[in-house]
C-alpha cells in the first residue's frame, strides 16, 4: 500500500505554545485510519494544518505525491482533501439537498455531475429521504450526516472526519460507521478524529495517538489497546475491539 498523506517533522507553534511537536505519520490509500488523544493533544490543529487553515511552523505535507503545504485553502481543496465537521453549520432556510448540492458545485477539480454526485450522496449518508426537508429542522443526528453528505459530494480522495460520532446515541454512532465503511469502498480514503473509543476500535485499520502535541503511539485497534503508554496518556484501561 502507499501513503496518500504524509505529514514530516510537522511543528505549529503559537508564539509560546506547541500545538504539535515534530508529527510524521502516513495515512495508507484505502483505509480508515484515527488521529485520537486527550482534549488539547493536537488533533484539530493537524487537520487545520491538512487543510491550510493553518500555516506550518516547521515541517511538511504531502498529498497524494505532492506538497500542500504551501498551497492556499481552495487549492487543497481541488486536490482531493474534504473535512466534515463536529458542529454541522449548513444552510438553514436551505434544503437538505440544496446543501448537498452546493458541496457538489465545489470541491475536487474536474468534470463532474452535480446532480448525480448530490443524489449518491444522499443515497450514501440514507438522506434521501429527507432531500426536501429544511436543513434547520434536523435532529444533531442527522445534522452530522448532512455534514457528511456534503463532503462527499465534493468528490474527495480523502475525507477528514472531526468527530463525527461525538454526543450520538449508539444507533445514530452505528449509522456514522456504516456511511465511513460504505465510503471507503467507493475509494475515499479516511482520517478520523474521534473520542468514542468504541467506535474507533470497530472502524479503523489504524490508530495514530497524540498527547501534548507529540505522536506516542501508531498501531492497529488491539495495538493501541494494550499499548502502556497509550493507556497510562489516554484510555486508563484496555479496551475491547
């Protein structure tokens, strides 16, 4: 397999504060792979640093084969690289499916069909049923599916996906796992923030852990399960895949 992401010696500094401190990791095509640690560890910033949110410090990102990290926003984005996030913030007044198209008009650059990419990815996230519905009607359930659906939509290579599962009752969390295993299937590679640990264990192919800003850990859900160090940093017990 190779790496569609690649992150070497990645630094941020915010003047006295290290976000993250000399990251390198790879993300191998085709699988779903989990950045996790506590609160403040640094996950936000590395997907902040991804998409070019956030200028580098040191350090350096690579995509696909190429360099982004010095590419602006709009061109990460035309590259391939979609991120759904935890606080959903679509168009109220607009409906679901006109949210969704708007992904469609965007994204990865390309001939595209905006209609037939807006209804796959209805179809994809189980919204289809709810195209004509206002967007500011939704339960925060499928609010994070519409978030979802609109990153789809952009026709990624890869999804980054910032918490999706966070304050889900467990059939709204067992409906996000499936939209992230039927994902990968249609190609999408995908990186996930999240702190259900449950659920992390269940999905991911491998799990990357931050504390402090630093990379302690890379390995497979039992890996990281038994790993000391991750248990003394993070988990405080084994968990079960």
């Amino acid at each position: 397999m190779t790496a569609i992401l690649r992150l070497e010696n990645v630094t941020k500094r915010f003047r006295g504060l290290v976000a993250t401190n000399g990251v390198s990791l790879e993300v191998e095509t085709g699988t779903i792979c989990s950045l996790i640690g506590p609160n403040g560890a640094g996950k936000s910033t590395i997907f902040n640093l991804v998409t070019g949110y956030l200028p580098l410090t040191e350090g350096r990102i690579h995509f696909n084969g190429t360099r982004i990290d010095t590419l602006p926003t709009t061109r990460i984005a035309q590259s391939g690289i979609a991120r759904a996030f935890q606080i959903a913030k679509p168009f109220a007044d607009l409906s679901v499916a006109e949210n969704v198209r708007i992904g469609a008009l965007f994204g990865r650059a390309g001939p595209r069909d905006v209609q037939a990419e807006t209804t796959n990815a209805l179809a994809l996230t189980g919204l289809a049923t709810h195209a004509t519905r206002r967007a500011g009607e939704l339960t925060v359930g499928t609010l994070r599916r519409l978030e979802l659906a609109r990153a789809i939509a952009t026709r990624p290579i890869l999804l980054l996906a910032d918490e999706p599962c966070a304050g889900l009752n467990p059939t709204e969390t067992e409906e996000i796992i499936a939209i992230l295993r039927t994902v990968r299937t249609r190609g999408i590679t995908v990186l996930l923030v999240e702190h259900d640990m449950a659920a992390v264990m269940r999905v991911s192919d491998q799990i990357f852990v931050l504390d402090a800003g630093t990379l302690i850990a890379v390995g497979t859900p039992a890996e990281i399960a038994s790993n000391p160090a991750v248990i003394a940093a993070y988990l405080g017990t084994e968990v079960e895949g």
